[in-house]
C-alpha cells in the first residue's frame, strides 16, 4: 500500500472509512448495488481529496473530479430520506429501473430507500403502486402546487452518453431555457433547466423527508461544487462519440440490411430523429422534441395529470387533451425529447410510458402503429417525403437485428473497458484495493449478459452470432474464475484471458462500429 495512502488514513480515518466502504464490491449477480447510501457528511472536498488516492486516479484511468462526482451520485443522500441517485440510477442495471429489478431489489432489501414511500407515512404520496407494478415513478414535472391531482408517471430514463443527447434543437419550436435536454419531456431540471442543476431538482423530487420539501428541513441543497463534481461524472458515462452508420459494416446480412433500411427514407427513415443511431435530428445534430403519440396510450389508469410533455410549468389548468379523449386533461405541448437508440435496446420496456414492449422490435413497430400515424411527428416525415411511413414485418425485423448488434457491441466494449481498467490495476497494484478490481470484474460480467440477452433473437429467427455468443460464455466463465482466485497472478491471468475472448466476440460483428468511450463506466 503505497505510504501516502497509509498517511491519509492516518489523518482522515473517519473520511477514509466512509469512503474505502463506499467502494465496497457489487454484489454477486450484478442486479443490486453493492453500496448503501449515506448522509456521509463528506464535503466534496473530502471526496476529492480522498479521490486522489483511489487506484483508478493514481493510474490515469480516471480524473479525481469524476471519481468525486461518482461518490456522489452513489452515495450522498442529501440529509433526506436515504434515497441518492443511484437508487433510481443503479449502474448494474444501465443506471435505470424496471420491474425485474425492483422485483429482485424487494426481494432481497425490502427496505432499500426506493420504497421509502411504502415506510413512511409521511412520505405515502412520493409514489404510487405504478412503481412496482410498472417501474413508473411519479414526477411533479409541472409544479408541486397540487400534489393529489398535479402529478404525472414516467419510466426512469438511464443516463449513458449524455454528452452526446443534451444540447437543445430550438427548431422544434421549445424555449431557452431549459439550455439542456433532461428528462423524458426535455425540461427536467430547474433554474436553467441544465444537466448541472438537475440535481437540485431531483433532491428536490425524490429526496425528501416530507413532502413540504422545505429546504434545510426535508433536504440539503447540493453545494455549487457538489454540482460541478456530479454533472462530470454524468458527462463521462456511457460513450462520447457518434458512430457513422454510412461506415459501418455488419457481418449478418439481415443485420445489414436493417443498417440500410434504418437510413434510407424510402424505408425506415429512423436516421433523420436518430442520426447515427443517437438521439440527435439529421438536420441539426441537436436534440429535438417531438409529439410521436406516445402520450396517446399511457400504461397505467393512476392519474394525477396525463403527461403532456415539455413546457407545462406555471400553468394553473390543464392546456392540452394529452390522450385524445375530447377535453384538455394534460400540461404541455405534447412533446418529448428523443434517446438514443443504441442505448434504448438492453434498456426496455421503451418510451416515457413504459407501454410499448419488451423488445425493440416491439418500438421499431410503434412507428407503424394507430398513435404515431395521427401524430404531428408522423405528418413532418409525410410532408418531408411524401408518403406515411409503412414498412413490412421483415423491415422492422431486420432493423431490430441491426440495434440488436450495435447494443452488443456497445456492451461488450464497455465489459471490455472494465475489464481493461481491472488489469491495469492489479498489473499496477497487485492486491491493494482488490475489491475495485473485483467490482470492475463483476460489472463487466453484467455488460456481458446484457450482451447476451440482446443476441437472443426470436428462436424462429436464425441465431445472432452463436460463435460470438459463445466466446461471451467463456469470457465468463474466465471474469469467474478471476473472482476466485486465491492470488493477484492468477486474477491477473483470467482477466487476460477474458479480454481476448471478448475481443474475439466483438470481432464477429463486423466493422468501423468504433465506440469512444467514457471514464466515468470505470465508477460504482
């Protein structure tokens, strides 16, 4: 343990505690944090310091900003009710929640502070049954004026790659602000509506004691530096860069051509919303809100307010009829920033709503359907072009086999990037800090199943590169291997041995599918 770790245990031991048990290893199956939350009462420069001595820091791999930012995220609690960011956010589930999840998390902490509203008496109002039942949580998106009747439900959006979905597209006719695309509706966060105070705004939804959600007494605000550190270790997660889909190259034919049918605007025309597979319009690369008609088929009969999308704040009644039924029930102008879709396969069920589906061919048949056909996103593509979209059953199978094998490979560089990180760490390290090493290892281990679960296709569909499939299942059993392992040579070796089956995987895919990647997928 080098001495100057040894030093700073000696002047910080509370502070060195928290943390080193912050960083304590996932829990085997990757389905469940293996951290607890806590009002630490670590100030972001504590995090800081003590971030300057975490092995991932010391060997480059990550900035001590965005290790500060992740403990965070993870951990702080805000002096609320226990909830921190990764409650709803966790990182071994693409930072997102959904019914399996919450099943298991019930099942093995059942009370883990996401269902706080179901202890607390105070707090019974902070969700609804629709949490469980359907992995919605409820948000007052359009003010905290009328909790009974003001209130709406959505899925929980992951947070990957951000830097790349943000920046606002005003062609749509939105405001500035909000300067920043978050949340389903793109106008999420308070004060400026950006990524950095979404946090504020969050704590202030989800976090509090009491739902008078008094500032100083239901909550602490984040402090302007704890701001800065999160939203940097936001920016960092996922991956950094946009692929080009015109270079891209796929070794299964019907893989392929989804590739084509997804960019050619006599077929799919998903390229001109989702260029390059993203979340940004063709004509803009900014991100655009659009009413596609999802609002027409909520998921669940708990209403507050139907969800009526961006710009329904400040607003004392209902300005829209948000699910066509004659009489203006909703807040909003019907409209809804668009994810990136390479992220979207491994993150269902797809849309706000959590009501289209549990696979994406599922969504990519959503374009098809009754609700996107009357909506105002469907008549922009109509006059674009001059004919509805209308693609055939084989169309949309194809272009789900072509996501289905971009998610892959983002999966598998991901598994490969921690993986990578691990071997870095015990090359540099041996067995100091091994629990981060071991938690890199099991991370990767996850991002291999979502791999996994995405290259099993329909069984009447010929299989999705079954040798790839099988060289995951190895690279595996190697991340298993390396776990037990008795000595830090022998994980060393196994770690080795996972990359290059990975790598062989990811080979079978085809070409110039070249993710950059974010340090931040190096955090838990």
């Amino acid at each position: 343990m080098p001495s100057s770790w040894s030093r700073l245990l000696g002047l910080l031991p509370a502070l060195a505690t928290a943390f080193i048990t912050s960083c304590a290893e996932p829990e085997p199956g990757g389905d469940a944090e293996g951290v607890q939350a806590v009002s630490s009462g670590l100030t972001a420069q504590d995090r800081l310091d003590l971030c300057a001595q975490d092995p991932r820091v010391i060997a480059g791999l990550v900035s001590a900003q965005v290790c500060a930012g992740a403990d965070i995220f993870f951990r702080e609690t805000f002096e609320g009710n226990g909830r921190a960011c990764a409650t709803c956010h966790p990182v071994a589930n693409n930072f997102t929640i959904d019914v399996p999840f919450i099943n298991a998390l019930a099942a093995s902490n059942p009370l883990d502070p996401l269902f706080v509203a179901e202890q607390d008496p105070a707090l019974a109002e902070l969700e609804t049954p629709d949490l469980r039942a359907l992995g919605l949580i409820r948000e007052n998106v359009d003010g905290f004026e009328d909790l009974p009747n003001k209130f709406v439900l959505r899925g929980v959006p992951h947070t990957l790659s951000m830097s790349l979905t943000i920046a606002p597209d005003l062609a749509d006719g939105s405001t500035n602000p909000p300067v920043h695309r978050t949340g389903w509706s793109g106008d999420g966060a308070p004060g400026d509506g950006s990524l950095r105070e979404f946090l504020t705004g969050a704590i202030n939804q989800h976090y509090p004691t009491d739902l008078g959600r008094q500032p100083g007494v239901a909550f602490r605000l984040p402090t302007s530096q704890e701001l800065d550190l999160t939203e940097a270790f936001q920016l960092s997660l996922g991956r950094t860069n946009e692929l080009n889909l015109q270079q891209v190259n796929l070794t299964d034919p019907d893989a392929n051509d989804g590739r084509l049918a997804f960019m050619d605007p006599a077929r799919g025309r998903c390229n001109v919303c989702h260029f390059n597979g993203g979340a940004n319009h063709q004509s803009t690369g900014l991100n655009r809100n659009l009413d596609t008609g999802t609002r027409l088929a909520p998921a669940t009969g708990t209403i507050g307010a139907f969800d009526g999308g961006f710009g329904g704040q400040n607003l004392a009644t209902p300005n829209i009829d948000a699910v066509g039924a004659g009489f203006l029930n909703g807040f909003g102008d019907g409209k809804f920033n668009t994810p990136p879709v390479i992220e979207a396969v491994d993150n269902p069920p797809f849309f706000h709503t959590n009501a289209f589906g549990n696979t994406i061919e599922a969504a990519v048949a959503f374009y098809t359907g009754p609700q996107f056909s009357v909506s105002p996103a469907a008549a922009e593509l109509t006059a674009q072009f001059g004919t509805p979209i209308a693609f055939p059953n084989d169309d949309i199978n194809k272009m789900g086999r072509f996501l289905r094998v971009l998610s892959a490979a983002f999966n598998l560089d991901i598994a490969k990037q921690r993986l990578q990180a691990a071997q870095t760490l015990v090359n540099q390290f041996n067995n100091t800090r091994a629990d981060i090493q071991l938690g890199l290892m099991d991370l990767a281990r996850v991002e291999i199943d979502d791999a996994l679960e995405v290259l099993a296709v329909d069984p009447s569909a010929n299989p999705l590169h079954p040798v790839a499939q099988t060289r995951l299942q190895e690279a595996k059993s190697e991340i298993a291997a390396g776990l037990a392992a008795t000595t830090w040579s022998q994980r060393q070796s196994r770690i080795s041995t996972a990359i290059s089956r990975v790598q062989s995987a990811r080979d079978h895919f085809g070409s110039n599918i070249n993710f950059q990647l974010g340090q931040g997928n190096l955090m838990y």
